[in-house]
C-alpha cells in the first residue's frame, strides 16, 4: 500500500511504495508545475568493482559501471535517444561513485516515456560486437579526460587520497581497465546489481500519484527476475600519508593547486549522516566563501581567484572536500589554506554571528531550488533507511546549531588525511 510522508511546512507529500519485487517507488506531485522527470537509480557506481556473490568473491574491470550505462542505451535494432526523442523527453545517463542514474524530463506523455526507462533499463542487449565497439568509444572519453587539466587534478587529489582502491581510478577507468572489460564481466554486474530490490523510482512534477503508480505496477508484473543472491560489496582503504605534495605536470597556461580531506571518521547513514554533510558543507563555505575573511585577504593577494571552489562528498563509506583552483602562487596556495584548515575546529566556535548569517544564506538557496524540478530530484536519495527530501535538508539546516556543527568539524578534520595537489606547465 502506498505511503504518504507529509512536508506540512512547505505543502508538499511524498508518496512511496515498495512493490512486490523489490522496486521503491517515490512520487512527489506539484501543483502548478508543467515539466514531470523521472530517475531510475542504480545502487551501482564505480567503487563496486569488488565483492562476493553467496560468499564467493568476484573482482571486475575499473570502469564497468560506466561501461554498463554506455551500453544500456544501444539495443539490438534501435536507439534509446531517438525513442525518447519520439515523444519530445529529453533523456540522459551519468554514474557516480556509488550510483548509477537514467533520467528523463518531459511536459507529456509522462506515461509513454515512463515505460520506456523501465524497459530500457530493464531489457537489456549485450553481445560481444557491440561490447568490443563500444570500448574504442569510451578510449575516447577517457583520453578526453587525461587531457582535461580540472578532471586530471580532481581525479589525481582523490587518487592520492585513496591508493590502491576503486577511488583511485576514475569513474570511467582506464584504456587498459576497459580493454579487459567482457560479456561475462558485463552480464554478471548487471544481473548482480540491476535488480528491483537495489534500484529506486523517484518521479517528480506533474503527475497523478495513483494513475502513475498504476502503470509502473503494470509495467514491472510483465518481467521476471531470479531468486536474490547475497551480495556483500568489498570496499577497503588503505592508509595514506598526511600533508604530502605531489607534483604533476601538463601542457597548461597557468599553475593549479588542490587539496584534499579525506575523512577517516565513521559517518551514519540516513538524517544523521544528512546533518554531517550538511554542517561540514556550511563549514566549508563560512571559511571559504567570498564573503570570509581569510578569502578576501587570499584574492587581494593574488593566491585565489575566481576559479577557485571546493566541494564535499559524503557517499557510501567514504567522504571528502576538495578545494582547488588556478593560482600563479600554487606553494602560497597550499600553505595558506592548510594553515585555515588547521585553524577551523577551533576558531569556529566563536563564529556564532557568522554561523547563523550563513545559515540563512544557505536556506534561502534551498527555498529558491524547491522551484526547479530538477534541483529537487538531484537532491533526492533514495537508497537510505528512509528517503531523504530537500524538504528533510531545510528541516536539518533549520534546526542545526553551532555547538553540532563544531562536534562534526572536530570529528572530521582532527582526524583526516590531506593530500595537495600541483600542476604546473611543462618545461
């Protein structure tokens, strides 16, 4: 039976409901809106490459996440693109490190397109040809990458970050990685995996909860899966040095610097974990947002620029920031960053009238993203103890306090490994 969660605050339901073969079903209906998109979500990203089937362990290619969302859009006589294209959806594909995600938006034919994720991701076409094809495809896309100054020191920080793990290759892998990929490593990832039971529906817009749930029970008693296997994931970081440098060089016009935090605290998973993320990211930006102090001095100096940024990613069983830019000063950089970073847990206490006005700041970026389809859908996770909203994240911001957030940065910096990053041009 479906379940209704209430967001009394802002007038807004989530209806759920996990079918019989293990399918979870999230529908978020609103009022007003023209444009509905759907997300068929994968518990599949490119961290998985080791683990064990009914206790026997299975090790497969870097990339064949990534390589399997290439592959479920070319079928036996047509193209996936030209049947959304059909109904006027605009469709797309991307894998992250802990998931894979199959996406369209539309303002009709809701139920048309509906269908035709489900089957296309459902039915899939591997043969050996179309395998062996498709690698010289993604040769590409990597090779694009290695060129790519931002991806080469984003993807190099979280390498050195994690050595001799599945982070430590890029989400797409490598021209030798993918060369090694087969039918049977292909076959056995998607029927390990692509299952209802570790996938999720989340569709949001323009709809009718019950007339939408409708077709898709329709649409999933149509197909049969196999009996579940026990599927444990095999995910191991190594240690890794503290406040080393590495240096890199490419054909670039002018110098980059990054710095990783790996954290090596444990995170919970579901509202809890959510408060984390979110009081580590508010941290991040009263330090390093354009309106900081320690900021203004830095581009003033000419050690940052508008270039710079940093993100945080807490993900299945591991999570770090990332700051990095082009710099002129890449060893100035380095040094003057890490030495707020060492400074944060303790000078964040007494930031009480800072804490709140970037609070408000934050919630009123949530308030604005509550009108757009697609930030409420990328914000939506589904694969937790309990799905968590935008709505759950106002609710978490909102109640928030500067005494948590500085227990979280204390729990997460005092024990974190950093790793810096520098590219410079080459001789």
């Amino acid at each position: 039976m479906m379940k209704t969660i209430d967001y009394a605050s802002f007038n807004e339901q989530l209806f759920v409901e996990k079918l019989e073969n293990g399918l979870t079903v999230y529908l978020q209906p609103k009022k007003g809106f023209e444009k509905s998109i759907a997300i068929l979500g994968v518990n599949y990203g490119s961290v998985d490459t080791d683990f064990s089937i009914n206790g026997t362990p299975v090790s497969q290619p870097a990339g064949i996440a990534h390589f399997i969302e290439h592959k479920m859009f070319d079928k036996k006589d047509y193209d996936v693109f030209e049947l959304f294209n059909k109904t006027g959806a605009s469709a797309n594909a991307y894998t992250s490190f802990t998931k894979t995600n199959y996406l369209f938006s539309t303002t009709e034919d809701l139920r048309d397109n509906l269908l035709i994720l489900l089957d296309f991701v459902q039915k899939p076409y591997f043969t050996t040809e179309k395998i062996e094809r498709e690698k010289g495809i993604i040769d590409q896309e990597i090779n694009m990458y290695l060129n790519d100054p931002d991806n080469r020191i984003y993807f190099q920080t979280i390498q050195d970050l994690y050595p001799q793990s599945p982070l430590s290759e890029d989400i797409a892998g490598t021209v030798d990685s993918v060369s090694k990929i087969t039918l049977a490593d292909v076959q056995r990832a998607y029927e390990t995996f692509y299952r209802p039971d570790n996938m999720s529906l989340f569709i949001t817009g323009r709809l009718n909860p019950e007339e939408t749930l409708s077709w898709i029970k329709e649409n999933q008693r149509q197909k049969s899966w196999s009996v579940p296997a026990v599927i444990e994931r095999n995910l191991v970081f190594p240690t890794v040095a503290n406040d080393k440098i590495n240096k890199y060089q490419m054909a670039i016009s002018r110098p980059k610097a990054s710095i990783g935090i790996r954290g090596n605290d444990s995170v919970p998973r579901g509202r809890e974990g959510l408060a984390y993320e979110i009081a580590i990211s508010l941290v991040l930006d009263l330090f390093f947002s354009e309106t900081a102090e320690d900021y203004t001095q830095l581009y003033q100096d000419g050690v940052l620029d508008d270039s710079f940024s940093w993100e945080f990613e807490n993900e299945r069983g591991f999570h770090f920031a990332i700051l990095n830019g082009d710099t002129n000063k890449p060893q100035d950089f380095i040094d003057k960053l890490l030495k707020i970073i060492r400074q944060i847990p303790k000078k964040l206490s007494g930031m009480s009238s800072e804490f709140e006005l970037q609070k408000k700041e934050l919630l009123g970026n949530y308030i604005e993203m509550m009108d757009s389809e697609e930030a409420i859908s990328g914000q939506f996770d589904g694969f937790l103890s309990e799905p968590l909203t935008i709505y759950d994240e106002v609710g978490i911001l909102d109640s928030l306090t500067l005494e948590q957030t500085v227990a979280f940065a204390e729990q997460y910096f005092d024990s974190a490994s950093i790793q810096s990053e520098i590219i410079q041009a080459n001789d």
